[in-house]
C-alpha cells in the first residue's frame, strides 16, 4: 500500500499520533494494560488555505508506560498469546475545518505448547517448513491489510496475525499510516538448564527462546519512521534420550472379589470368587492377571412345609387325613413363593382337636453368626478343612500350592408338629429349612488370600416352640387359632435372603 507523495488540496499540513498499547492474554492477563497518555503538544494545524501542500504527517510513539522506546522486546510465555495494539490519531484541515481519522494496527503472536519434547537437541532450533502466509485486504475507508502464518519447530508451533488500517481523504490521497512489515524468525537460543533445577529419568530439559521481529514503517509521514519491533517467546525444551534398561518388578498387589451369576435357562445361580493380580514394573507399566474358581452353588436352601402322612403329594389342596382311628385333622390351601436365588416363603393352616394335646418340639438354626446358638455350622478356622477347588487334596500349610480352596457351611432349622392321642404323638406337619454356602479361600504366589467379607449374613427373625406364637381369636368359621411362624432373613453378595414358614392351628368351630 505504498503511497507517494501528492499535493494536498485540504489545509497546510497534517499530523498523526500513534499510541502503542500492549495485552497479554494467558499468564500475561490479569493486570490492566497500562493506558498511555495521548501527547498533549501536537504540532499546530496551519490556519492558511495553501492547496499545495502534500499529504504527510507526524507520528510520535509511546509504548506501555509512556516510552517512545519499541526496541526493548515484547515477551510472551509458550502456551499464552500477547496482544499487541497501536492506536493513531490523524487530523487534517480543508477550509479552516479539521478532520480527524483514528487507523489502528494490532499484533498477535501465539506459542501452541509451553513444553517441547523433542528426541534430539538440533530439532529445538530447527525451523521446519509451514504452508505460506494468508496476505488480504478488506474494507473501503479504511483498508485493513491483515498478515496470517506460521513458523514452526518440531512440536512447536508461532502463530502470527497483523493488521493495519489505511484511510483516504476525500481527494484518494493516503493518509499518514503505520505500515508493518512480514514477520521474521531471527533466532532461536537454546539453553540447557542447571541440574539442580530439574532432574527427570531421561529427560534433559532447556529454556528455550525464539526471537521474532517486525519491521514498523511510517507512510506518509514528514520524518522517516523505520522501527522494529522485538518479540522474545519462552518456554520449555525437553530432549528424551533412550536408554536401555532392562524392565524390573517393583512390586505385586493382590485385589480380590465374589462375583454372582444370576439363574437362567435351566441354570442355578452361582457366585465365583476372583483374584486380580497386578504387577508393578520398573517402567511404570502394570500387569494385571485375573485369576477365578470354579463356580458354586450360590445357596444352596430350602424352605418347607411337610404334610406328613397326606395323600396331597403337592401340599397345596385342602385334605383330611385321619392320623389314627378315631383321630382326624385337616390340612387347608397351602401357598408358596420361590425366586429360585435365595427367597423361599411358605404358608399354610391346619384344623386340629384341641390346643392341650398339640406338642412342637424343634431344632437348629440358620443363623450361624448368632453365638447363642452352639450347635450351629460355622466356617472353619483351620485351613486344612478346606478342599481344592482343582483337585481332592487339602490345603497344606506346610507347602502351600496356588489354588481356591472351599469348605462348605450347612446349617437347617426344624420343628415338627405333632398331635399325643391315646399316650403317642403322632407327627401332622413339619418346617424343614436348610442354608448352605461355600466359604473360599486362594492361594496365589503362597500367599492365602481370604473372602471373609463375602460370606452371607442370615439373622434368625422368629422362632417356634409350643409356647411362642401369635393368638387369633375364633370367627364364625373356626375355633381360636396360633400362629406359628419360623423366619431367617439376610444377604448375601447383596442379593435377599428370605426363608419362612408359616402354619396357622386352628380348632374346630
């Protein structure tokens, strides 16, 4: 946009000032930018009308905090952008009026990465060839001239971005103007940093500088302006050297779980305990192995109302059954529920003589956790009762072999219901219930690696006995009523636990 000098048709002479102002954005943002002063001793605008005067101005400068120096350089860290802008006030005169532009110039420069890891020190320094700058210009009073490009290292990349206005008087003439020139790439200084600062395996690290400059012209202007701008840009260089060394194991850690398999098609459901082996190496990597039993049973359970001595194979119709001569009962609508996991639930109701003559003796619990209960199943705690999971031999204390080791934990609870009649008690219903699990241990690389925290938790709710149950009062269809109810609930591997017997004993009406 080179402009020679014409005659000036509008006043005597003209005059520009130019106000340089820098924003940082990144680690450079924050505080304000520093706002300079417009000068106050502009020089005077002629009062003559002399139409032979040529288009020039005068451009004064002032950069940040007032000074007119541009040499120092503008410095920006990798990974942040610097914004630097230039405003400039230009005023002519025509016929004693005076007319006022305000063209501005900016600069952008942009550093991608504030580290460079690089596999060799030449290519910090080294330039590599980028696509060509985008040169435009757009607008009509003013033109903006606007540069675009790049520079570039091996894993570093300097985006530059210029821009200046142009206006025009009235006549077509160009008025006073900052022109920039394209950006240059001057040096790049690389510097290794002291050992005491960082030190990193195989890294060696460098501050790295690259300097960029760019020309400043003034067009137009009464007193030649040729400037440059400096612009310095740092950050981090790191050169990764390879080395052979040979991959150690640091160190193994042992993480374990229980996994639950849900039933289906004709499958029961199971659960199967996991072992994740991870090792540590000396290069930072992990090796995780997944070692797993075999799968068990998940409960094996069983939750049950017994006719004893009735033809009603399923126990789910209403029937009489004579016990002994002269001696009838009768068995009501039995009701059962089963989710084939862990939940078994079961009603019933049976018509009886009398209350003196009914005895229920019963036994056993569910609740091996429970100490009140001495005679119930509990894991061992002694490791050569558990069994291989791969093979028939017990666990070994004394040579320990790598394997999941079981034991099984059976627990039931039963009570009978019987009638005495002519000195004999003659048994008519019983509750049968059972829960068994398998309690595991591993043993990985010698070590015994427990599943405590896996077992099943089953708390006994209510009992029977001849003296414990709920009264109901007679209706008009039946005499006065007990109910007798034998509950277990829990968990086990979050999954429900509930097995319970109900009966009701009732008399004739």
């Amino acid at each position: 946009m080179k402009s020679e000098n014409k005659p000036n048709r509008f006043g005597n002479s003209l005059c520009i000032l130019a106000i340089v102002s820098v924003f940082f954005a990144g680690a450079c943002g924050g505080d304000d930018p520093v706002q300079p002063e417009i000068p106050t001793d502009q020089p005077e605008i002629p009062s003559d009308n002399n139409d032979d005067v040529v288009v020039e101005g005068d451009i004064v400068f002032t950069v940040g905090d007032g000074s007119s120096d541009i040499s120092t350089p503008f410095a920006v860290a990798g990974g942040d952008e610097l914004n630097l802008e230039i405003k400039q006030k230009n005023s002519y005169t025509q016929g004693g009026k005076v007319y006022t532009v305000e063209p501005k110039a900016a600069i952008k420069l942009k550093a991608e990465n504030a580290t460079n890891f690089v596999e060799d020190l030449e290519a910090l320094s080294t330039q590599i060839e980028t696509a060509d700058p985008v040169v435009s210009e757009s607008g009509t009073n003013p033109v903006t001239a606007l540069y675009k490009g790049s520079f570039a290292t091996l894993g570093q990349v300097f985006d530059f971005e210029t821009s200046y206005e142009v206006y025009e008087t009235e006549n077509g003439e160009e008025m006073p103007y900052l022109k920039f020139s394209e950006p240059k790439l001057v040096n790049i200084e690389v510097k290794q940093r002291v050992t005491t600062r960082v030190i990193v395996s195989d890294t060696t690290y460098y501050d790295v500088v690259a300097k960029f400059e760019v020309g400043i012209e003034g067009v137009n202007t009464k007193d030649k302006l040729n400037e440059t701008l400096s612009f310095d840009v740092n950050y981090t260089g790191g050169v990764v050297t390879t080395k052979d060394v040979p991959i150690e194991l640091v160190k193994t850690e042992y993480r374990k779980d229980m996994l639950f398999h849900a039933p289906h098609d004709n499958l029961m459901a199971a659960n199967q305990a996991v072992v994740y082996r991870d090792r540590y190496y000396s290069d930072g990597s992990i090796q995780t192995d997944t070692l797993s039993g075999l799968r068990f049973n998940f409960l094996e359970y069983g939750n049950n109302i017994s006719r004893l001595k009735s033809s009603d194979v399923c126990g789910e119709g209403e029937v009489e059954v004579e016990l002994a001569e002269g001696l009838t009962i009768k068995h009501g609508k039995a009701e059962y529920y089963k989710d084939y996991v862990g939940v078994v639930r079961c009603y019933s109701s049976v018509e009886i003589p009398d209350f003196e003559n009914l005895d229920i003796p019963s036994s056993g619990t569910l609740d091996w956790e429970n100490v009140d209960f001495p005679d119930r199943d509990v894991p061992s705690e002694n490791l050569t009762d558990y069994k291989s999971e791969g093979g028939t031999n017990h666990f070994d204390t004394a040579n320990p072999i790598d394997d999941f080791y079981y034991n099984k934990v059976t627990n039931d609870c039963v009570t009978y219901f019987r009638y005495k009649y002519n000195g004999k008690f003659y048994t008519f219903l019983e509750f049968s219930q059972l829960a068994a699990w398998y309690d595991r241990f591993a043993c990985v690389d010698g070590n015994v690696i427990s599943f405590e925290e896996f077992r099943p938790s089953i708390k006994q709710l209510d009992w029977v006995s001849k003296y414990h149950y709920k009264e109901l009062e007679a209706t008009v269809t039946r005499g006065p009523a007990r109910v007798y109810t034998s509950e277990f609930k829990g968990t086990f591997l979050d999954q429900e636990i509930h097995l319970i017997c109900v009966d009701t004993v009732y008399v004739a009406k």
